[in-house]
C-alpha cells in the first residue's frame, strides 16, 4: 500500500519516546511526517487519521502499563482503519502489559497496528549516583529504531490491503496489571540552587509548576515524570519522597543489566 503521510505521535515527558520514534520514523524512510506532540497541557483534543496515513505511536511505559496521561491524551486519535507502529518505551525494568495496552487503545481508535517495539530509554528516576538505563536509547538503540524503521517499510510495500493483512502479536495479559495511580508526591525545590530561570515550567506535562515569587510544583496535577529534574540546569529540582527514593535505589540494584529492544512484526 501507500502511505502519504507519517504521523509521529507521541507522549514524552523526558524525550526518550520522542527520540526513538524519529529515529523509526527516518528508517521508514523518504515520506513526509508530521509530528504530534501529546506531551504538553495544550495537547490536540481531536487528531484525525486518514487511512492513507501511518500513525506511528510512542509512550511511556509506567509501572508495566501505558502512561496513564498518555492513555488519556491518545482518545484524541480517530483512525479510518489507518495503519499503525506502535511503540513503547520503558527504563530498563520491564514493559510487562503496555505494549498490549497500547496495541487495545490503537485498535479501539479505528488504527491497524502492523508492527510493534519496546525500546529502552534512560529511568526516569536514574540519577548520576544511580542510573538505571542511563543514556538510552543509545546510538544501538537509535540504529535498532532505524533498521525497524525499514523493515516496517517493507511489511507496508508488501500489504495490499491492511483490513485483510497480517496483523501484530504482542506480549501481555488481559486484564492488565494495576497501573501506577496517583503518586501523592512532587519532586522538592532546593531553594538555594533554585534562579528561577522558569526552564521548568514549560517542561511539565500537566502544567503542574508555577513561579510566583519561588517555584512551586502542584502534588495533586504531578505526576511524577520528572521532567522538571531532567530539565533543570541548576539540579534544583530533586526526588526527596522516601517511597521514590527507594524504587530508584532497587532498580539500581536489580535492573543494571542491559535490555535490548524488542520488535514485533
Ligand atoms: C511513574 C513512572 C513509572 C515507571 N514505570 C516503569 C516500569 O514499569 N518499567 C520500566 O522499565 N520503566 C518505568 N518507568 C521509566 C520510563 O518508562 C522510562 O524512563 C521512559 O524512558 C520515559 O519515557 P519519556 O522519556 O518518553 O518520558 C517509569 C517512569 C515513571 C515516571
């Protein structure tokens, strides 16, 4: 078949998901792309797909399931049985029920998902004294989302039909596990390193951050990402909650061991 167009869509508070599906994206090679970001407060609330077009999806997994937020913001994609590369990403652990997760949520928006991937991206959490996945996805990451970019290319040229074709088989389980819930916790401002630059503010997905006279991080609209404390320039921003700190120190323990990327065709 033929594609017209790519839509990059993604959700991507610390930019790993953003950066592999590019890196798909250049591997499937010369089709103009457009890119829908999800990430921020002023996220499209309606996002049509035609069935000439490929929706390439890219979300965190959070707590082996997709990203809550982004489950949320992706209602906004209405496919006409469009063909569809799904993908998640997650920090070095496991990405458990997400890519099923995601591949329901694509079925249910009118998508044909042909290809699916897990990829790693850098933790969240990971920090220099305790990185977990830090760095990815990596130049062998990027190559990988570049070489599924163009098998996806080939599996496209050979379907004449996507409602009749080979659809995709991903891992998981239904019902899924239970997924993250609320964290009644904000990462904490270190006054001192703070210069209120306002580099923050922009970061958050949920508009969570304000600066009046100091930063301020609203714990009912965050959700964790840590976005803010990638972005900080100053390190100012922190993980001071015990219950964090004690996930981060576990999967610096038990999730050093390098994953590579899956891919589902
Ligand atoms: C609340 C929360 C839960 C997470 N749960 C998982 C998980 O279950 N498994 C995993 O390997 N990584 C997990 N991560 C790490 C992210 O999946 C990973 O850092 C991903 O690269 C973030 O994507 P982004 O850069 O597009 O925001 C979690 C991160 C957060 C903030």
């Amino acid at each position: 078949m033929k594609i017209k167009k790519i839509r990059l869509i993604s959700f991507s508070p610390t930019r790993t998901s953003k950066r592999v599906i590019d890196a798909i994206a250049s591997g499937i090679g010369d089709i103009p792309a457009d890119t829908v970001d999800l990430t921020y407060p002023d996220a499209v609330s309606t996002l049509q797909i035609a069935a000439d077009e490929l929706a390439v999806i890219g979300v965190p997994v959070y707590a082996g399931r997709v990203a809550p937020l982004a489950a949320t913001r992706l209602a906004a994609i209405k496919g006409n049985s469009s063909p569809a590369v799904i993908v998640v990403i997650y920090g070095n652990r496991e990405f458990e029920d997400a890519l099923l997760e995601l591949k329901d949520i694509a079925e249910n928006a009118a998508l044909i998902p042909l290809a699916a991937g897990a990829f790693i991206g850098e933790h969240s959490y990971s920090g220099p004294a305790t990185p977990v996945g830090a760095g990815r996805p990596d130049s062998v990451d990027l190559a990988a989302a570049n070489a599924f970019g163009a098998k996806i290319r080939e599996k496209i040229a050979d379907i004449n039909d996507v409602t009749t074709g080979r659809g995709v088989h991903v891992p998981g389980n239904r019902p899924y596990k239970d997924g993250v819930g609320a964290i009644p916790f904000a990462p904490k401002v270190v006054e001192a390193q703070c210069t209120q630059c306002g580099i923050c503010l922009p970061a958050c997905p949920t508009g969570a951050i304000s600066l009046d006279s100091q930063i301020a991080i609203d714990q009912d609209l965050c959700i964790f990402c840590c976005a803010c404390i990638k972005n900080c320039p100053e390190d100012a921003l922190t993980i001071a909650a015990d219950p964090i700190k004690q996930k981060r120190q576990w999967l610096y323990e038990n999730c050093a061991e390098r994953k590579e990327p899956r891919i589902y065709l």
